[in-house]
C-alpha cells in the first residue's frame, strides 16, 4: 500500500504576526543659544557614551564658551547617539547628539493562529544610521589621507568609523597591471613635511574657546587704545594694623574673613564717584559714564583668567564685599559662572601679588577705560616724619585709556585710593 506523501509544512501568512516594536522618536540634542555674543562653542567633555541610556534632565555633556562652561541635560529619556565628539566646536544651533526614544525592537507576536514551524521569518533588521559613517575627527583624518569612509571597517557603536580606526586605516595600494610599467623615479614632494611629525619633547594641544577669546581681546586692547600706566605706592600698616584688631571679631559676627580685597575695593568705589571719567568708557562717538561702580575681580581659574563682576560695590558693606568675592570665586573655579556674571563691569581690579609680583603694567578689560593691578606687599625702608623706618608696602598699578582718561585724572584716582587705604577712617567719615 503506498504512503501518501506528507503534506508540505505550512507557512504562516504575514497577516497573522503583527510587530509589536514601538515607532522609534528621536529627538535632535542642538546647541542653544547661551548668550547674545556668543556664536560657538566647543564641547569640552561628555559625561555619558555613545549608547548609554539617559534620563530626562540628566547632564550629557559640558559645552565651553569663550565667556562660560554650560551643562547640557537631557531633553528625553532614551538611547544617546553621540553626533559630535568632545573637542569639537559647534555653532548656535547646530546638532550635538540624538536621543532615540523608545528605541529597541520587540519580538513579533503571532495573533490568534498558533507558529506552525519554527524558522517564522525574522524582521529586516534596520540599518543603523551610524554604520560605516565617520565621527568629525575621523572625517577630517581620512580626508587628509584621500581615503573614504566606505573603506574602513568602523570598530564604534553601530559600526560608527572611529578617530582610532581613522588613524590606523591605510590606503589600499593600487592594482598591479599586467604589462610592466617604466620604473618611476622618486620625487622629493613625497617625502613628509615636518609639521606632520613634531619634535621630540614636543606636544600639541587645542586652544579652548576661552584662551582663544583672552588671546583675540588682549591683543584688541592693545591695538585699539592708547593704554598708559602710572604707578604709586601703599604703606599696608593702617590696614594690617586693623584687620590684627578686628579680624576675629569681623568673621564670628560676619562668617567671612577680612581680606584685603574688600579695602581696595571699597577705596576704588569711591574714588570711581570722585573721579566719574574712570568709571566711563567710549562708545564710538560717546563717553558713557556709569553712575554705579560694578567692579570685576579677576579670578585664576584652570581655564584661564575671568573677571566676575560685583555689582554696586558703592553701597556694599565690607562684609557683604567679601562675601560675594568668595562666592563670584568659587564659582568660577568650579566653571559655574553665567554670561551675566561676568558682563557689565565698570572697572577692575587684578591681583597678581598673590603670585609674587612686584610690579606689572596690567591690560585694560575692555570695553572698560581702566585696570588696578594689586603686587605683594614687601617691607622697605621709607622716610616718615623725617625718620627712616620700616614699612610693608605695595606697589599699585593703573592702566587706562589715554584717549578718555586724563593724566591729571589718572594720577589723581591713583593718589586718592592711595589716601584711602592709608587712612581706613576717611571711608567711615565719607571723606
């Protein structure tokens, strides 16, 4: 008796399997605006990788202006695909990352009708869309050796062509024909320049965008003012005599202690109401002249020099001065200070004695008309009273803009800052 022949397997109609996958949103991460001066910036570093999951409002990155550090959060939650790497610089507006939301492929669910057979035909899988696609540093690398992406194998997530992979790819040599072709002789033009191999001992690191921005301004001040500097000296004792006297009472009622910052500060805020031409700046045409004194302390941070600005020093007390200093200088060594924080100064004040200086000419910030620069304070035989003695005592510095300020000026804010911090009293007798 003959077997009938099995029946074939059936395959299950598409119909019945329905993708339970979610639609995949992504959301674009773009750079925003940080300030009205503010064009580009440069992504110092990424606190996640490419591929981690993140939250919503959770920092992915810290971007530096050449004014400010800024953190970067979230804006949904999801699979971070990094566009561009740290180092890069980026203008307003343009894309840092993507967040896939919803990302991942769920397993088809068969609907009313049992699997016949096991091999249930997988869905395709979706291209990713970083494969076989450069990251910014590996593009500009694979330019200069004339190579295409399409040739290097990407070792990065999702197949993404990496700056290592850049670096150790090769161009592959060119086919061998079958005739003999004439021996070429060797040129010098293939031999490579020097800048593509630097001197041992020799390293090259990136300007960030805020030693590019001091560089610009500086050498700005320089060629666009007539800057001038006129110099004076500072007998510190009525100072340091007071502050021996009252600087543990001060900081048990005040929780901050007596610097000498707050006295320089308080002299030059009346000396800048004294002597208004100071405390102005030239706008094309015009002089503005400010009717507050708003004072920037230049701060030494990692990154470089910055100048926050504490505002209305005219009407601060001693107290409420060293308090804000310490704030305004805390924040900038933590990379925190905003645009604003740093913007609309009248006038500063540098202090380089805490390094060690003597003497120095310092650079006006502009578009400010003048600069106090603070030394160490050194003791030096001077003549008091037709006597000579012993004193502690600083050499003060002012530069500023000859085309607005003065010599007559100049010297004179000079002298009544000196009259002032000799003579601590005339700041309680407004005098």
């Amino acid at each position: 008796v003959a077997t009938p022949p099995p029946s074939p397997v059936a395959t299950p109609a598409p119909a019945p399997v329905v993708a339970a996958a979610v639609t995949t949103k992504v959301v674009e991460m773009k750079v925003p605006t940080v300030g009205e001066s503010v064009t580009e910036v440069t992504i110092a570093n990424w606190n996640k990788k490419d591929g981690d999951m993140v939250q919503l409002d959770e920092v992915l990155c810290e971007l530096e202006s050449d004014k400010a550090t800024f953190e970067l959060p979230a804006e949904a939650a999801g699979t971070l695909r990094i566009v561009a790497e740290a180092g890069s610089t980026l203008p307003i507006g343009a894309t840092i990352c993507r967040i896939e939301v919803g990302s991942g492929i769920s397993q088809p669910v068969a609907v009313s009708q049992p699997v016949v057979t096991e091999t249930v035909a997988q869905p395709a899988t979706t291209a990713n869309y970083a494969s076989g696609h450069p990251s910014p540093a590996a593009a500009k690398i694979l330019a200069e050796k004339g190579m295409d992406a399409s040739a290097v194998v990407g070792t990065g997530v999702g197949g993404r062509v990496t700056k290592e992979d850049a670096e150790k790819a090769q161009p592959s040599a060119k086919p061998a024909t079958s005739a003999p072709q004439p021996v070429a002789t060797p040129t010098p033009a293939a031999t490579p320049t020097p800048a593509s191999s630097p001197k041992a001992g020799q390293r090259r690191v990136k300007m960030t965008s805020l030693r590019k921005t001091i560089a610009r301004r500086l050498v700005a001040v320089k060629n666009e003012t007539a800057m001038l500097t006129t110099f004076n000296e500072v007998d510190m004792k009525p100072i340091m005599d007071l502050r021996a006297k009252y600087k543990d009472k001060f900081k048990d009622k005040h929780g901050v202690g007596l610097g000498f910052m707050s006295f320089f500060t308080k002299a030059c805020a009346v000396a800048l109401l004294d002597f208004p031409v100071v405390n102005a700046y030239i706008d094309g045409d015009e002089i503005v002249y400010n009717d507050s004194a708003d004072i920037a302390i230049a701060v030494s941070t990692e990154r470089g020099l910055v100048v926050p600005v504490v505002r209305n020093t005219e009407q601060l007390s001693f107290s409420q001065i060293e308090k804000e200093i310490i704030r305004l200088a805390g924040l900038a060594r933590e990379n925190k200070l905003t645009i604003d924080q740093m913007t609309g100064g009248t006038f500063t004040i540098t202090n380089g004695g805490i390094f060690g200086s003597m003497l120095s000419t310092p650079i006006i910030n502009a578009p400010q008309s003048a600069i106090l620069g603070m030394h160490n304070i050194v003791e030096r035989p001077v003549v008091v009273n037709g006597e000579i003695v012993i004193r502690p005592i600083m050499y003060v510095a002012l530069s500023y803009d000859h085309r607005i300020i003065d010599g007559k000026d100049s010297v004179s804010f000079l002298v009544r800052v000196k009259q002032i911090l000799e003579d601590p009293t005339r700041l309680l007798l407004e005098v």
